[in-house]
C-alpha cells in the first residue's frame, strides 16, 4: 500500500508540470500587452517600455519559461502584478474561504444527497420518489450562476433575510453553500437511488431479511456499505466540478476564495496569479483523487488487497 500511495505521489508532479507549461504557452497568446495594464492608461510609452524590461517582457518565451521552472523549483510562484506581493502569500490567504465554501457543499450535498436517495429507492414508485428524482433532474440542469442570483433576489433582496455576499458569520455561508451543491445534491441522489435499488435485491439482502434482521439494519451494515464505492468515486470525480463552480459561485456572492481571486487575475492578466492558482487546483484535484482510491480499500477489503499486490 505504502509503495502504491508513493508511486501515486509521484504522478502529481509530471502532471501537474504539464498543467502550468500549458497555462504558461496558452496565456501568453492572449492579446494584450501586461505592461501596459500594469502601468496604467496614462503611462507613457517610456514608462510601458520599463516595466516590460523589469518584468522579463521582452526576453525570448523560452527564457521566460526556463526561469518560471527555476523559480517553481524554489517555491516562487513569482509575484503578482495586481496585488505587489507574492503570489503564494496571496493563496495562502485565501485558501481558507474555499476550503470552507467546498467543504461546506461537500458536506450537505452527502448528507442530503444520500439520504434522499436511500428514501427514494426504500419507497420506489411513491409520491416522494416521484418528487424527489424530478428535483435532482432539476438541479441538475439548473446553472449554479443563474440559482446563485435567484437566490439573492429571493432570500436576500425580496425577504432580507440572507446578506448578498461577502464572510463572516453562517448567514453568508448558507446561500453559496446552497448554490454550489444543488448540483452535487442531485446527482448523488440519483445514484444514491439506483445503487440501492441494485443492492437490495442482491441475494445477501434477501438472505438477511429471512434471518428476521431488522430493517435498518440491514441498509446500514450490508446494503448501505456495498453501495458506498459508487458514490465515493463519484464524489471524488466531482471534486473538480466543485472547485470549478466555487469559481462562479465566488464570484456571484464576492466570496473572497481563490475562485474570485482567479477571475480577477484573468480580467487583469496577472498571469502569475493564474499560473498559481491553476498549479493548486491541478494538485489539490489530484490528491482529492489519490484519497478516493484508498478510500475504495476501507470500504472493501478485495481492493485492498489488490492494491496491495499491485505495489
């Protein structure tokens, strides 16, 4: 297991190199000069043409490249030309806010997203059913942007209950937290739902309900646990759904995240800043997936042995 966690370590890295060699080639391609964003409307042709000699403008990409390497292979992500500090300082600042948003929509997404998909599929073909996967139909289909701003106006501006945006307190956690799970919620339910359904009419279940086992006993301990390798694949998968609908969703509610932090670069071409955030992103999506393939070995002891003999 130890040697399978390892080699699966290693593979961030070429991976992750890619991701920002791709960023680096695809942003500079974008027309514009950041010089001249940086200095300003008014600045004069002299001033333009220093900045873009202190930034290393006007040296072959190829150098620029050479030393966007070397200093990644330092810990410099550079320095940003928006906020005049380092990149990595300003991430790290704001790593918080998204770990709270996305931990936050993780959470209520399982919680409800299972929960109504076991009810669903242990009352089939009821009126709650019925309810309930033409609800996760919709959140599916509805854009996170478009349920954002629908919340504001309904819950915020019409009732003034929930402020528009900003953090702080739990109030300004509950309309992004909704918005950016209503999708998660949805497909996790119908999956939840489908699974079950599949498990309960193994023989094992069968078997246990003629043993006399309680009910609920037998969705928790058999029928639950065998359903569970499914959803968590699928929530892992989704993690970089997630991540890339908290940058909407940080945007809509000013929810000063790494979401809002990159839309921000890319309006300004602080392609430092990008190059940063895509770098974390690429990694934190990756360890995300790593933690899902040993989770498959908790959840059944073959995949753990599997493993084990791989490595």
């Amino acid at each position: 297991m130890a040697t399978y966690v390892i080699r699966r370590a290693f593979l961030i890295i070429p991976t992750a190199l890619l991701v920002v060699t791709l960023v680096f080639f695809i942003f500079r391609l974008v027309p514009g000069d950041v010089a001249r964003i940086v200095a300003g409307e008014r600045a004069t042709e002299e001033e333009v043409a220093l900045i873009r000699e202190q930034m290393g403008l006007n040296d072959p990409i190829h150098v620029q490249y050479a030393r966007y390497l070397w200093g990644l292979a330092h810990g410099d992500l550079g320095r940003s030309l928006t906020y005049r500090r380092q990149v990595l300082d300003e991430i790290i600042s704001r790593v918080p806010a998204t770990l709270e948003l996305a931990l936050a929509g993780i959470g209520v997404s399982v919680i409800i997203g299972v929960g109504t998909g076991i009810i669903s599929a242990v009352k089939r073909n009821t009126i709650y059913d019925y309810t309930s996967m033409v609800a996760a139909i919709s959140g599916v289909c509805v854009p996170n942007f478009w349920l954002g701003l629908l919340l504001i106006m309904i819950f915020s501006v019409s009732l003034g209950w929930l402020p528009t945006g900003g953090r702080g307190g739990l109030k300004f956690l509950i309309l992004p937290t909704v918005a950016l799970s209503a999708r998660l919620i949805a497909i996790i339910a119908r999956l939840t739902r489908s699974t079950m359904l599949e498990v309960i009419s193994g023989d094992y279940v069968r078997t246990a309900r003629a043993k006399g086992l309680n009910e609920r006993v037998i969705l928790a301990r058999h029928a639950l646990r065998n359903a569970m390798i499914p959803l968590v694949t699928i929530v892992g998968l989704q993690f970089g759904s997630l991540l890339a609908g908290s940058i909407v969703v940080e945007t809509v509610f000013a929810w000063p995240g790494m979401g809002s932090l990159l839309i921000n670069a890319v309006n300004s071409r602080d392609y430092p800043m990008v190059q940063g955030i895509t770098l974390v992103y690429t990694i934190a999506f990756m360890v995300v997936n790593l933690l899902t393939d040993l989770s498959y070995g908790f959840l059944d002891p073959r995949v753990r042995l599997a493993e084990g003999r791989e490595g």
